[in-house]
C-alpha cells in the first residue's frame, strides 16, 4: 500500500504538480522540508542581527527608515516561513528549540560582522543577492505552502538588493575617497562568504539529489553559484568596486566567468558554529527570546482572560 501511495507521490512530481500539505508525501521528503525551510526560517531571524545593529547609526533618516523597514521585512520572512514549515507537522517551538539550542543551521552568511556602514550596502547587493538567486526557483518547489511564501519573500528581497546596490553607487559616485575605499574593503571581505551561502560544492551536497529529484531543489548549488557570479562581475564594473578573486575571468568556451578556489575549510567551520560571529549571533537571539518572555506570558493571560469572560 504505502508502495502504491510512493508511486502515485512519485508520478505527480514527475507531472510537474504541487504537493499540498494535506496530501500523502513520503517521511524522508516532509523531514527533508522541515529541515531547509526550518533552517530557512532561521536564517531571516537570524539575518535581522548583523543588520539591526546599524539601525541606531545609520547616516540619514532616508537610510534609517529604508533599513528599519528591510529588518521588518526579514521577520515577516522567518514568519511566513515558520507557517509554512508547521503546515508539515512541526512546532514552533520545536524550531525555536533547536535554534536556541544551537542544534540547528541557519545560513553561514549571518556569522559575518558588519564593521562599517558599507557593509549595509553590500549586504544588499551581494548577500540579497544570492539569495534572491537561490530562492527565486523555490517559487516553483513541489511543496505549495513553501512556493507560495518564497512569492512575496522573493519580491522584498529584490527590493533589499536594489536599496543595497543603490546605497553602494550612491558612496562610490558622490561619495570620498575614504567613502569609496570603505565600500572597497566591505566587497572585499563580504565576496567570498556570499559566494559560500550556495553551499558545498554539488560533489559534497549530501541532499543535492533526492532535492533535486522531488522538485524542491530546481538548480545544483554550483550552477546557482556560477549565475550569481556571473551576475555580480558585471555589476561590480558598473559599481567600480573590485572582486577580490585574480582568478575571475571570462571562459569564452563555456560562456561563464572562471573562479578562484573556495576555502571550503572556512565553510565548513562557520557552519560548525566556530565562525566569527555564531556564538555572539546565538547568544543575542536567546537573549531576546528570555527578555520577551513576559509579553508572551502577558499575550496568553489576555487570551484566557477574553475567552474566560465570553464563556461567563
Ligand atoms: N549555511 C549553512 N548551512 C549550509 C549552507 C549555508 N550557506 N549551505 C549548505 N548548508 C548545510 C545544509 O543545510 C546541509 O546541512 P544538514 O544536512 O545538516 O541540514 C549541509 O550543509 C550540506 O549541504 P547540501 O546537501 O547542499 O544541503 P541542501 O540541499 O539543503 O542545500 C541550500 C543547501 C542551498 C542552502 C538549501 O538548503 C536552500 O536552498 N535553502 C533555502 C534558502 C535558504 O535557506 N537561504 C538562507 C539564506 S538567505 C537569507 O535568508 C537572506
């Protein structure tokens, strides 16, 4: 029987459709979603931190309100997210549990310290970058609740690059000398985390092709790299910023940009959680999750309260 139910779960993602949350789906394919949307969920609350911290010190009111409204934004997408992974069955608070817990990922990109306010710009134009790359094709994941929420998530998203491109353009055409090398050294160090947040190479990606085989995955990580590679060389030269890779240059011959090595080592040990910012990213999260404990305590008794009073 549960044969005949895979067959059937196999011949509707070969067909193209959409797997709703009340459907028959294998146990390896719902983990497998719970664990990237959860991780996914994780990465935008997380992602709020490096951010938030330049709420306070950004250089114009126009900057504070668009950056204010961009780390607004990235809670809704932990949000929308934490749904659609409870639509699979899952807590919230079994995923706020790992979290806190440290046992769960969230992306690499987000143990990376933003040292000046380049590093706003740039977190923009590259990391919101790559991650529009790498989301756009979950618009048509087989799993409906997570294509429906990457829509819109992939809407605001283009927004935050646009405003981080422009932010960057702005210093480097109006802005000093000094303004212009500070923009300069944040590519520097934000270009080789960016091009990591892909993930490992696809001859090192464990859940590359059952992913790929159910439609949640629609691109291997290293195609998804290269596109975004390839993408960035040409905004860097309009931007007048340099990627800090000698080795970047056109392949003629397979009509993309050639790359320098990754130091996947450094991957390896961000994601293990020795990264330079992971314990200092965890510890802020928690801190928030105990210092709003009494709104959620105080939330709770208003609602027993109401419910008590119409029950009366
Ligand atoms: N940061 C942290 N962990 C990563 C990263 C990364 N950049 N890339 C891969 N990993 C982890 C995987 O989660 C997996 O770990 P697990 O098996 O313990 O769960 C392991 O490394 C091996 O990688 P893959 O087999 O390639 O894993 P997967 O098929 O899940 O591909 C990818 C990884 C591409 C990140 C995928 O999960 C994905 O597309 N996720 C949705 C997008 C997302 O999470 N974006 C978050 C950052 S963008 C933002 O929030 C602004």
């Amino acid at each position: 029987d549960e044969m005949r139910l895979e067959e059937n779960f196999d011949a509707h993602i070969d067909a193209g459709d959409f797997i709703e949350a009340k459907d028959w789906m294998p146990d390896h394919y719902r983990k497998t979603l719970v664990r990237q949307i959860s991780q996914h969920a994780h990465s935008e609350i997380v992602g709020m931190l490096p951010e938030g911290n330049w709420i306070s010190r950004a250089p114009t009111l126009k900057r504070k309100a668009i950056l204010l409204a961009k780390v607004q934004d990235e809670g809704g997408h932990g949000l929308y997210l934490y749904a659609a992974a409870e639509t699979l069955g899952t807590s919230r608070d079994q995923m706020f549990d790992a979290l806190h817990s440290g046992k769960a990922k969230y992306s690499s990109i987000f143990n990376y310290p933003t040292l000046t306010w380049a590093d706003i710009g740039t977190i923009g134009w590259l990391v919101d970058g790559a991650a529009i790359m790498n989301q756009v094709p979950i618009c048509r994941c087989s799993y409906a609740p997570y294509a429906r929420a990457m829509i819109r998530i992939c809407r605001e998203e283009s927004f935050h690059q646009r405003q981080g491109y422009e932010a960057l353009l702005t210093m480097m055409t109006k802005g000093t000398d000094a303004q212009k090398a500070m923009v300069q050294d944040a590519v520097n160090r934000w270009w080789w985390p960016s091009i990591m947040m892909f993930g490992p190479p696809d001859d090192q990606s464990p859940n590359s092709a059952q992913s790929m085989r159910w439609g949640i995955k629609r691109f291997s990580n290293d195609d998804l790299r290269q596109k975004f590679i390839d993408a960035a060389v040409e905004q860097a030269r309009i931007l007048g910023v340099t990627l800090p890779d000698p080795d970047l240059k056109w392949n003629e011959e397979r009509q993309a940009h050639d790359h320098g090595p990754i130091d996947w080592s450094e991957f390896w040990r961000v994601i293990g959680g020795d990264g330079p910012c992971n314990r200092e990213r965890l510890n802020a999260r928690v801190k928030a999750w105990e210092d709003g404990a009494w709104v959620r305590d105080a939330a709770l008794a208003h609602a027993r309260k109401q419910t008590n009073l119409k029950e009366a």
